[in-house]
C-alpha cells in the first residue's frame, strides 16, 4: 500500500518513532507523481527490526493460511482415499475365503484357522476404538455446553471472538500492513493470547468432530484458518498485516446458539429475530472488511498503485447504502477487486436485505410492547391484579382504589393480563402511569409470575367476568389463576372474586389457602342476593350498603332538591380505626354516642376479642359489652382523616373541644407512632381468629341477662326432640320438601289470601345459570327473626328452572313456588302482588346476549309491566289482619304492628306504581328504562341515578368497590358478609360444601344464643315513642334517644322523594339519607334504618313456644302470615281458646270463616288460624297500614298485657 509522505507511524511506537519515521526507496523518475509510486514504502524504525526496502510480505501471511486450510484438507483427503482402499482390498480378501469355506465345508477347521487370523487382528483396533471414542465424546460434551465447564467454554469463546473484532476495528485505522514489535505492542500480545486459545478450541471440536472433511470446510474452521496462522507468522516477521481478521465477524452467526445455552433464549420468536440479526450484521461486517482490504491495499496487478484510503467504518456505510439500493455515489470503488466483488454481493446482500429487513422489523413490531419485568421500588408496596382486565373493570377498580378520601396510598398497582390493551385500556394507563404498569403474560405462567414480582407483592387481586355466559367456566379460570398463583408463592395474599356460590368451597381444596392470612373470596352472587334480601326487609338499604364501601367524592349541591341530600349521604364510607384508650371500659352505646356527638363519627361495630383471645365482629352490641385497649372499631365517616378522631381522641385534651377538627394528636398520653391504619393493610392485622368462629359469636354477644338466654321456663316447655334451627342455629330450618308440595296452581294462589309476603320473579329456564337463590332466601329466614315475622316467599317464574334450584331450597320454611312467567299478569294478580311487602325481579339470561343494552331486557319489561298494573277499589279480605276492621297501630296488644319489621306502605295499593320492586340490573345504562319519570341522562353513574337512589334498582357492578376495600381492610368484608348474608359462617360455608344442604340441629341454649344478634329495620316516626322528633325534631336527638333508650343504633332515613316540597305530593318514592348530621330535620313520613336488637319477649307475647305454637296474631299481615279459601268441602272449625290475654281475639276468631292451611312446614301444634273473609274498601285497607305504629313493638313501653 502507499505509504503517507509525511511518515506514517507504526501501532505501538512511541512519539520519538513518529517524528523519525521517514519515506524510502521513493522512486527516482520525478516525472511520476508520487500517487503512481511503483514501490510500496512500509513505515519502519530502528526500534522495529522490519525489511528496509519497505517491501510488502502479505503474501507469506496469506500463504500461511492457505498451506493450512489446503494442506490440511490434502491430509483428509488423502486418509479418506487409503481408508477406502484398504476397505475394498480387505472385502476383496475376505470374498474367496468365504466362497472356499461354501465349496468345501468338510474342511471346517481349516476354515476356522483361516477364519481366527483376521479375528484376532481386529481386536487389537477395537481396544483402540474405544479408547479414540471416549476422547471423542470428552471433546463433544466439552464443546457442546452440557455440562458447566462445556458452558462456560463455549461462552468465552464467543466473547474472545468478539475482543478479537474489536482489536481488528481498532488496528483498522492503522495501515494494512506495517512494522511493529510483538514486545512492545499490546494489542498484538492480546491478539496472540486469544488466536492460541482458538488454536485449542480448533483442536477440541476437530477431535470431536464426526466428519473431520464437513468440519474442515465449515465457516468457523475457515474463520481460524485465515486468522489464527497470520498471528504467529506477525511475530515472526515482526510486522502485521490486517489482512482477513474481519472473518471474525462471521462468529456473531452464533450468537442466538449461545444464548440458548444460556437459556436467555426461550421463545421461537426471538430465536428467529436474534438469528436474522445476527446474520445480517455479521455479513455487512465481513464484506465491509473485505472492501476495506482491497481498497486500501489496491490490485496486485497494478502493483498496488489504484488504491485509495477509505477507513473501515466508511466501508461499513457503502455496503449498507449499496445493499439498500441507494448508492449516493458519495463513496465508491476504485479497485477491480472491489469493484469485481461489489457486483456479487449486490446480488446477495439486495436480496438479504429485501427479505431479512422487513422479517426483523416485524418481528420487532409483534414482539410483546408490555414484555418487560417489573422493578421494586424501596419503600412502596405494589400489588398485582389480574384475571378479566377490560376497561370498564380496571376503570371502576382504579377509580375506587386510588380515590383521594384514602388519604395518599403508596401503592403501585400491576396488571398482568395476556393480551395487549387496546387504545383506550392504553389511555387509562397513561393517565395513571405514576401508579399504574401493565405487563403482558398469564399469572398461569411461572415466568410471568416472576416478571411481575410476585414473591415480593402485598396482594394479589383476581377480576371475574360478571357478564359472562358460563358463570362457572369463569369461576374455574379464577380458581386454576389461584393454585398457580399459590403453587409459586404459597404465602402471597389473594383476594378474588367469585360468581357463583357453590364454587367457593374449591378453594378449601387449595392447602395453601387461609382465610387467616388475608386470603378472600369475594362472592358476586352471595352479596348481591343478600343485597336484595336486605332490601326486602328494609327497602332502601342495598343501596344505603353499596354506597357505604364505595368510595364516592362529595358533590355540593346548593338547590334544595331530594339529591342534596342523598349526595350528602352518599359521601360517606366504612372505615376502621383503634379506639382511643379514653374508651376503655366504657359501654359501646356510651362510646357510639359519644363519637356520633362529640366526633362527628358513627360507630357502628367493633372486633372483640374474648377471654379465648379469638376475635369476632359485633354490630351494635348491647351495654354488657365494654371497650377493650386496642379495641378496633367500624366508623362510617366521609373520609379517612375524620376517623383519626377516635384515636387521637384524649378526654383532659378534648373533653371541652366543641369543633371536631381541633382533635388532633395531644403529647398529655404516650400515643403509639406506629399503628395499624385502614390505608395500610398489614398480615399481622388479620382477622384471624374472627375468621374460625362466627361472624357474631354467641360468646361474645351473650349479655349474662336470663332475658336474652331462654329461661328454665322456656327451656322446660321446649320440645327438645324437634329441630327447629340449622345446626349453626343461625337460620330457620324445616325438613326437606318435595319441591310439588309447595307448588301452587292459579287458582290455588288466587285463592290464597297472600299478604306481606316476598315476590321472587325470576327468569330462567333448563339451560339457564343458576342465580343461587338459595343467598337470597337465608338472609329472609335468619334465626333472629321469629317465627311468626318470618316473611313468606312466593317464586313466580319456570317450574323447569325452579326444579334445578329447590335441592338447596327445601330445608326453608315458607316457601312456594308458582310456575307461570313474571310477564303474565294473571300470574301476578294470583300472588297477590299488591299486597306485598317486596316484588323482587331476577334474571338467569341476562349474559346469554351479546347485545349490552338488550341483557336486561327481561327484568325491565317485567318492572314495566307491573308498574303498570291497576287493582280495583276492593280488596276482598281483611288483608290477612285477623284483628278484624280495628287500625293495628290503635291496638297496643298487637306487638307485630310496627313497622320496625319492614317496609310499611303509607298509600293505598290501587296502582302497580307504588308496589315496591328492586330490579337487577346487568348493565349500569338500561336502568333509565326503569323511571319513565325521571330526568336522568343516559350517561349519568348508576349511583346518581334515582331508581337506585330510591333503592328499586340494583346492579352487581357496584359490588367492584369490594376488591379495593378489601384490600385496605379485609375486616369490611366480614362486616358486609355479616351484616347482608344474616349470619353466614366459616362453619356453614363449610357444611354446605359438604352437604350443599343445611342440616337440622336442636334447639339448645347454645344455639339459641346464636339468635341473640342484630338486625336492620325500620322505624317509622308518623306514631309511637319518636313521634314527638317526627315532625321538627333533630336526628341526632333521635339517635341519642333510640341509642340509650332501646339500644338501637340509627344509621340513615327512608325519605319521601317529595318531602321537602311545602305543598303536598302524591309521589310515593323514597331515597335514601346516610348518617345525617345531627341539625338534619326530620319530618313525620320519614323512616329511619336502625340496628334493631333482638328481642326474646316479642316471641312470647305471640306463641308459648318459640316455634311450637301460634296465636292468631300471627296472622297479621306484617307477621307474614298467608289465609286461603278451600274451593270446596268447606268445614266449619272453632278458633281454639287461649290464655286469658287472647281472649278478646279469640271471640274475633269465633266470627272468622275457616280457612285452608296453606304452609305444610308450620309446626304441628301451631293454632289454625281461621278468618272471615269480608270485602273492604282499598281505603280502609289503606287506613289499616297508616295507623300502624312503633309503640308496641318496643319493649321497654309496650303497655300491659294480660299473661298467664
């Protein structure tokens, strides 16, 4: 190559070398430039022994390599050829021996000694065989990384192949041959190193190779033919010549191998696009290096004179501007040689970079965007939720996880999911992106498991499909989501949701499942069936429930309108907080009247612990239950801070503090830094031992009063043999039935006398899901009900459908079915659908439909249809009052007459408009079909609407707000269970997945104590002892009064729609007012939800027995009784005399007709109970519910009656 004239300077001279360096041997003719120089000048020192002449010796570097590879490959094949020969001659041999032993077989021995001969040669190779074998196989496992040394050999090969690149892109800004001292010169040692170990990698696979001729010829075999010799022969010569070290770029072919030795590699995909690249940029590389070589060193046959100097990188963007058919022209090719290989390797690298370029871009563009792993961040916890993430679900999740009352909560939410989000799932993340990544896998997945941190999470959260059209296909999904997330990390914290009941009892089956570690199962069909059966006892209270463990923000609202008030309601959620130790040793309503007073805060429960150290929930628990240290309690407050009260509550600090906001934290009493708060779950903190006994111990609200424990008397007089209770004693129970004992035809129902009773419509036929309503019915027949407030039940829809249902239906008592359909309104009018207390619409198709707005179609058709519905001024009968025409509420002996037992209907039933209905809803938008009279948007939040304000509409979706509020505290959800499943228990849940039955058990003072638990109701203030606050009076002296009075705990009002409207209003609708402020004025129509406690004198004022017999006041229409006319073979019968104090009934009940005994479940010594059916106008009907009262259903001021 042309040296540069002023001298260039040798790699690895120091800077005396650079300035010394001079140009020899420059040709003599002056007339030829120096460009066209015929000798080739090789820069040199006297430091660097090189030839003076500065001629070039690329020749004996490329003889080296090419004397390998040849003579190397003469070797194979002249082995390969006497092998073949000595093969054919021996067969040769071997032949006429073979035939000679055919011909003459009697000459067998000389056969066998001509036979041993070669015998015995071949033994000796065969020991040596197996010696050659054995090398063999060591070198196959030493360079094919089974084994660690394999591994760790085959991966410092690659990286040595690589540091040999680098060194040769350093030495290309040198020129292409040059002086320099192997001593002196760094890079060339390191280069030396590195070729010797490739010299024993070469001799490792050469001996391991099973076709030495194939193995000769392979690239990297060519690769260290023209890499390796050239070293060795630079030392000896003491020059270098860059010559064809860029062969070393072909190693990068084997990059994708290396990484699948490495397990880096798992996935065809990005084997494939590592391979792609690999092989594109290995080959760019090459033929750069090669188009650097030539251009640099010129054609031999121009003596080397055409050359012109391009560095290595420069080459790099030729080929790349030539393989993309681009070509500026900018840099070109002098040399034949060049220019002779460019037209080769257009052919090629166009045809590689047209096919391999648009296959690595797409898979690049389909390789997973959300693949990456999840980094921890010191300090802050990060949960991970997976199972249905679609937009609604994780819009609704976030929207209540990371609401602003929870105070700032550090927490970083992962979603795992196994298909990418859409644009608008994508949106919702980047909105949330401080708090919120998403990552594309399956939790089914160990590896995705561990992208996401699953070890080191808080909790992991499980979304069901609600909209599903096989419930338990999803629950099945969720169940395997919870074994592999449980198999991975048995330890991590679940809480999930579940659709059907019955499925709940799988998870029991997991052994790494416990429910004392926070583990939780979030049942939609359990809570929304309690939901509705609460409503059915107080109408309103599924949504006053749903709004309290939603997390709402509070919306001001200046007009005096019906939705300020509710939206004042609605801002307020449960929380948890520790009570202050200046509660201890105080009573609860002391302590609930002093925070609803003094800090402005409802206490509504609390965790006890026994003298056992287990811990249970009671709800509104009586004086003999007193405050513990470290009492934890259930607050419903508008946001967090305000709960902080009740434990930073001091009374030498705070005792004369008027304004709730000045209690803060007072240095007066050592106040723990750290303690458990609702906004930072912690596992120590679980309700465990609340967990293994039931939800309202009887141990625990077992008051030590003979009043609240059956006395000898009863207990004397109870028929011990008789199961009256499931064996948890917590639900009425009655033998099973045969489901064609309680169906009743049309003219059976139409004949039956049915009042204050619950209507179940339910759509749903023999392939239809079940709903389970089974939930629905439990909490209607909890045993802290008595027997004669229970309400009948009365199923309108398929017999086909009810069939599938009633095997978990037929240990409750009062139960009948109609088979008909909710649309027909025959079927409506025989059940009596204007006297009842609840008009329930369920549907089991509503997720058979892949058309949203069309899911619900069923239930608002049926709502539609009966509240269009008319009924006609007479009624017919006494509307199942057996107390004759006298108003129930003027009659102080009738201790049923209160609304306290459920809703009470102030207007005459004429019009289907004011029978009270609650409607499941699928879809949150369908329930503007239900008011045609309301002004509300279609685009309005279910929960501002007013069907659900009013509590006549119910959607599953509100039960979302669960999964968060669980998360914060698991505690809530005991409450929730405890307060709407009217008593479910570990214990039943158990049984039931044993069983899926209840089973009887007798009646003991054990489990009679199980009845001693709170209830929901409602008080009506129009009569009775409240009558006075009715009209004008604060509801915070209602409070204290109903508080310390009757230990009954208020926590909202049933408000008339119009009430606050000065002129009067026909509309009879209601919504719902959450814990008002205690200035919050009451008018008379209003009713109030309370905690109602269970009273063991109301039982006996009405039967002897708790269960064994009945007065006829049981047939009251708010003792839910049920009258029928016999259509023939009618007989007289006499009303059986009782004590003294029935007398005055017992001479009504003489008038009285007979009446057939509908319910077959009643208990056997119970009175008949016959009437005297009479018409009477629809407005004394009506005069018969407005009268009714409060007095005498409570009983500190029931007045006397006469008993025996």
């Amino acid at each position: 190559m042309l040296a540069e004239a002023d001298g260039t300077v040798p790699h690895g001279s120091d800077s005396s070398m650079r300035t010394s360096n001079i140009i020899n041997n420059i040709n003599p003719d002056s007339s030829i430039l120096i460009s066209k120089m015929e000798d080739v000048v090789i820069p040199f020192s006297s430091e660097v022994p090189c030839d003076n002449n500065g001629q070039r010796m690329w020749w004996a570097f490329l003889a080296s390599s090419m004397v390998t590879f040849f003579g190397g490959l003469f070797i194979i094949l002249l082995w390969r050829t006497l092998k073949y020969l000595w093969t054919v001659c021996c067969h040769c041999n071997i032949k006429p021996k073979e035939a000679q032993k055919v011909i003459n077989p009697a000459n067998n021995q000389t056969a066998d000694k001509a036979l041993k001969g070669p015998d015995e040669k071949e033994e000796a190779p065969a020991s040596e065989v197996g010696w050659m074998t054995s090398v063999k196989d060591w070198a196959g496992v030493m360079i094919s990384a089974q084994t660690l040394t394999g591994r760790v050999l085959v991966v410092l090969v690659f990286a040595l192949s690589i540091g040999a690149l680098g060194i040769y892109f350093i030495d290309s800004s040198d020129p292409i041959e040059s002086c320099q001292n192997f001593y002196k010169d760094f890079t060339l040692q390191i280069d030396m190193a590195f070729n010797v170990f490739f010299l024993l990698y070469f001799g490792l696979r050469f001996i391991a190779a099973n076709d030495k001729l194939w193995f000769w010829l392979e690239v990297n075999s060519v690769v260290d033919f023209f890499t390796v010799p050239p070293v060795f022969v630079s030392v000896y010569l003491n020059r270098s010549w860059l010559g064809l070290r860029f062969l070393r770029a072909l190693r990068l072919i084997q990059f994708s191998e290396i990484l699948q030795f490495l397990n880096i590699l798992k996935t065809s995909n990005s084997i494939k696009l590592v391979n792609l690249c690999s092989i594109f940029i290995s080959t760019w590389l090459t033929a750069a290096g090669f188009i650097h070589l030539v251009e640099n060193s010129g054609d031999p046959w121009e003596n080397f004179q055409n050359s012109q100097s391009l560095s290595y990188w420069e080459c790099v963007y030729l080929l790349m501007v030539t393989m993309s058919t681009v070509g500026y022209g900018d840099v070109y090719a002098k040399t034949t040689l060049g220019r002779l290989f460019m037209v080769f390797f257009i052919l090629g690298g166009l045809a590689m970079f047209a096919s391999y370029v648009p296959e690595i871009i797409e898979l690049i563009g389909n390789r997973k965007k959300y693949g990456g792993s999840y980094s921890a961040v010191n300090g802050r916890k990060h949960i991970v939720v997976c199972g249905h993430i679609t937009l609604e679900s994780v819009s609704n999740f976030l929207k209540d996880f990371l609401h602003k009352d929870r105070d700032d909560v550090n927490v970083e939410i992962v979603f795992l999911h196994n298909i990418s989000p859409n644009l608008e799932l994508e949106a919702l993340f980047k909105r949330h992106f401080t708090q919120v990544e998403f990552y594309q896998g399956s939790v089914l997945n160990p590896h995705d498991l561990a992208r996401v941190k699953i070890e080191s999470a808080d909790a992991c959260l499980i979304l069901a499909n609600k909209y599903c059209a096989d419930p338990d296909a999803e629950d099945a999904s969720n169940i395997m989501r919870v074994i592999s997330i449980k198999n991975y990390h048995p330890k991590i914290r679940i809480i999930t949701q579940m659709l059907q009941y019955h499925n709940k009892a799988h998870l029991l089956n997991i052994p790494s499942w416990n429910w004392k570690e926070g583990d939780d199962a979030i049942c939609l069909a359990e809570l929304k069936a309690g939901f509705i059966a609460q409503s059915c006892l107080a109408q309103g209270l599924s949504t006053m429930l749903a709004n309290l463990f939603s997390m709402r923000s509070f919306i001001e609202i200046e007009e005096d309108t019906w939705q300020k008030y509710y939206l004042e309601g609605v801002a307020n959620e449960m929380y948890t907080e520790y009570l202050s130790s200046a509660f201890v040793g105080l009573s609860f309503p002391t302590v609930c009247e002093l925070c609803y007073v003094k800090l402005k805060l409802l206490l509504i429960a609390i965790e006890y612990k026994s003298e056992q150290r287990e811990s249970s929930i009671l709800i509104n628990p009586g004086n003999h239950v007193k405050m513990q240290e470290g009492t934890l309690g259930f607050f419903i407050a508008s946001d967090a801070k305000e709960v902080k009260r009740a434990f930073f509550y001091c009374k030498a600090c705070h005792d004369d503090i008027t304004d709730p906001k000045r209690i803060k934290k007072c240095g007066c009493k050592r106040l723990e830094d750290e303690h458990p708060s609702t906004l930072s779950p912690k596992k120590k903190q679980r309700n465990g031992g609340m967990r293994n006994s039931p939800n309202c111990s009887p141990k625990m609200m077992s008051r030590h009063d003979p009043l609240l424990i059956p006395g000898n008397e009863q207990i004397e007089n109870m028929d011990m043999n008789v199961k009256r209770y499931d064996s948890t004693g917590m639900f009425h129970w009655c033998p099973s039935k045969d489901i064609e004992k309680v169906i009743l035809t049309r003219s059976e129902a139409s004949m039956t006398v049915l009042s204050g009773h619950v209507v179940v419509c339910i759509f749903g036929d023999v392939t239809s899901a079940l709903v389970g309503l089974r939930n629905l019915v439990m909490p209607l027949r909890a045993s802290n009900f008595h027997y004669h407030e229970l309400k009948p039940i009365v199923f309108v829809g398929s017999l086909d459908y009810l069939r599938r249902e009633w095997e978990t239906l037929h240990n409750f008592p009062k139960v009948s079915i109609l088979p008909g359909t909710p649309l027909s309104r025959a079927d409506l009018r025989a059940v009596n659908i204007n006297l009842c207390d609840m008009c329930v619409i369920l549907s089991a198709n509503q997720n058979n439909i892949e058309d949203a707005s069309l899911q619900d179609k069923e239930c608002i058709l049926a709502s539609l249809n009966i509240k269009s519905m008319q009924f006609d001024d007479s009624i017919g009968v006494l509307q199942a009052n057996s107390q004759g025409f006298t108003p129930p509420g003027m009659d102080r002996s009738s201790p049923d007459s209160s609304p306290v037992h459920g809703f009470v209907r102030q207007a005459s039933v004429t019009t289907g408009s004011n029978i009270p209905i609650i409607t499941e809803l699928v879809n949150d938008s369908n329930v503007q079909f239900l008011d045609q009279d309301d002004d509300d948007d279609p685009d309005t939040e279910l929960y501002l609407t007013q069907p659900f304000a009013c509590g006549t509409a119910f959607a599953v979706s509100v039960l979302d707000s669960l999964m968060s509020a669980t998360y914060f505290n698991d505690n809530i959800l005991t409450l929730i269970r405890t307060l709407v499943t009217g008593g479910a228990t570990p214990e039943l849940e158990a049984l039931l997945a044993e069983e899926n039955a209840l089973r009887g058990g007798y009646s003991t003072p054990q489990t009679l104590a199980n009845r001693d638990r709170c209830r929901v109701a409602q008080l009506a203030l129009y009569d009775g002892p409240f009558a006075d606050l009715g009209d004008g009076g604060c509801y915070g002296d209602l409070f204290c009064k109903a508080l310390k009075t009757y230990n009954m705990l208020c926590f909202g009002i049933y408000r008339l729609r119009d009430a606050h409207l000065s002129t009067p209003s026909q509309c009879t609708k209601r919504y719902v007012i959450t814990n008002p402020p205690y200035e919050f004025e009451l008018v008379p129509t209003d009713l109030i939800f309370c905690l109602m406690q269970f009273d063991h004198n109301a039982g006996q004022s009405r039967t002897s027995l708790s269960h064994s017999s009945h007065s006829s006041h049981s047939s009251s229409k708010k003792s839910s009784s049920v009258h029928s006319i016999p259509p023939s073979n009618r007989q007289s019968r006499s009303s059986k005399t009782r004590e003294a104090r029935d007398k005055q009934n017992a001479t009504r009940m003489n008038r009285m007709g007979q009446e057939k005994k509908w319910f077959t479940d009643e208990p056997e010594n119970a009175y008949p109970r016959n009437i005297q059916i009479k018409p009477m106008s629809t407005h004394m009907a009506n005069q018969v519910n407005q009268y009714k009262s409060t007095s005498s259903l409570i009983p500190p001021i029931r007045e006397v009656e006469d008993e025996c």
